[in-house]
C-alpha cells in the first residue's frame, strides 16, 4: 500500500453547520485553544458540529517533542490567569453538559500545570454541578502530589494515553520508562476512585501481540477504558504511517480489549481519545 495516500476510510467530513462555526467563534472570543485545532484532529468539523470541544489550557507549546504530535514546541508562554475563567464561560455559551479538558505538557512549571486544572474543573462544577468533566491529563514526570491535587476536584474520568506499545517507544521519542510512568499514574488514579481512561495510536509498526500486552498492561494498572485509533502522520517532520488498519481490524481489537475486562472501547480509523467521550462515559455507567 501507498502510504503518502490515505485510504477512503479514513476521509473526515467537512464542516457545513452553523454551530461549528459558532463554536469557532466562541473559542476566538475567549482566547481559548483546542487540541482539536492544535494536535489537527480529523474530527474538528463532526465535534464542533456536535457543540463539543476538547479545552486545551496551560497554553498551545508543549515542552516535550513528541515525534507523533502535531502541537507546537518550544518554550512555553507566561500562564494565563484567566485561563479557567474563559473555559467556565466557554462551558455556559455552549451549554456543556459533558467537557472535557486537556493540555500540553509543561515540564517547565513545579507542578506541571496541576493548580489550573483544578482550578478550572472547579470552577465548573461550582457554577455547573451538573455538567461531567473529564481531564486528560499529562504525566506530571510521574509524581504523585500533581494528580491527587487534580483529583481533588473530581473529575469524572480521568486519561492518561499510553499511545503506543512500550517496543516502540523510542520510536516516538519517549524514553521505555515513560510508559510504565504513565501506567503507575493510571494505577493511582484508579486507586482514588477515578473512572480511568487511556488512548492507543495504531499503524507505527506494532504487532498485535504487542497490543494485547499493552491492553493487558492498562488493565492491571487499572485503566477501565479505551480509545484505539490509526495513527496519521500530522506533517512530514512527524514519524511515517507504518500500516493503515482497515475497520474490520478495528471492531476485532475492540472485541480482543473488552474480553480482556475493559468497561467500555471505542475503535476505528478516526477515532481519538476525547472522540465522543461523554458516549463513551454513558456506555460505561450503563
């Protein structure tokens, strides 16, 4: 197969409907970032369509280079104090009932930008106690004080992405020790309670083999849901597209992670890990 050309499957619509673009200009408004926009997710037009976006706070420049990720890097800018605030206003314009918050990493901060997801997840259920949240959140450089803080203020799921198996780690510029990082921060969360949730980008040259352990691996580090989705190259400075998995494969991995006990899984092409959460949460509870 080409791999420069992306097969029909995978094809995202384009926006048409009014409410992207009031989203679009919501987001403006508010000075707000979106790993929608950022991290150039195929989805952008369906979600915003759908009035559901993924808030992306402590800034748009991540200090990690991940070799996947599409979102800028570099030094990052000053936190902006009002960040949470325009998330909480966000939330109310759109009429939110299910939000789900992200960021970049930014290893430059003590705590890595945990005092603004809390304060932000606050400030919504203050004003919004009916309204879900769920944090994806970075991994802290594996401490533990950041995420009890963000525990604190009770978020319904918590994710983490495991992103890939652990062989090929160093593939995407990670070091083999972030990955059993990652899964001790899913395992304390899971330990406080948290609904726990992590992502895996398919197509980089793992086997399937190396899937089943990674599903048996969140598994007995207590991640209770999935998200599986094909990895697509954001630019050409990012790692190539080993493998493009067609549907079928992905109803199959499905199946292979919920006989391995997980709550709930969401597989297919364009799926992505805040890919209708809110269904993902309700299917879980059910």
């Amino acid at each position: 197969m080409d791999y420069s050309r992306k097969p029909d499957w995978l094809k995202a619509r384009l926006p048409s409907q009014s409410s992207y673009f009031q989203v679009a200009g919501l987001l403006k408004k508010g000075r707000l970032h979106t790993i929608c926009e950022s991290g150039r997710c195929p989805n952008i037009g369906e979600c915003w369509e759908r009035k559901t976006a993924t808030f992306l706070i402590l800034g748009n420049i991540c200090t990690r280079n991940c070799a996947f990720c599409a979102v800028d890097k570099g030094r990052p800018q000053p936190l902006d104090e009002t960040e949470p605030q325009q998330v909480l206003a966000a939330v109310g314009a759109m009429g939110l009932r299910y939000v789900v918050i992200t960021s970049v990493t930014r290893d430059d901060l003590p705590d890595g930008g945990a005092e603004v997801f809390y304060r932000t997840i606050k400030l919504i259920k203050d004003n919004y106690p009916q309204v879900k949240v769920e944090v994806l959140v970075p991994d802290f450089k594996g401490e533990q004080g950041p995420l009890l803080n963000v525990l604190a203020a009770g978020p319904e799921v918590v994710s983490h992405n495991l992103e890939t198996t652990a062989n090929l780690y160093p593939e995407i510029n990670r070091p083999v020790t972030n990955y059993y990082r990652s899964l001790s921060l899913l395992q304390l969360a899971h330990e406080h309670g948290a609904l726990t949730k992590s992502g895996l980008m398919v197509g980089l040259g793992e086997s399937l083999a190396d899937l089943k352990q990674a599903f048996l691996d969140l598994r007995e580090n207590g991640c209770e849901l999935l998200t599986i989705g094909q990895y697509l190259q954001p630019t050409r400075q990012q790692a190539p597209v080993r493998r493009y998995y067609p549907p079928t494969e992905f109803e199959e991995l499905r199946q292979l992670a919920l006989e391995l006990g997980f709550k709930e899984v969401a597989s297919g092409p364009l799926v992505r890990s805040s890919y209708f959460a809110d269904k993902l949460y309700e299917a879980s509870r059910s």
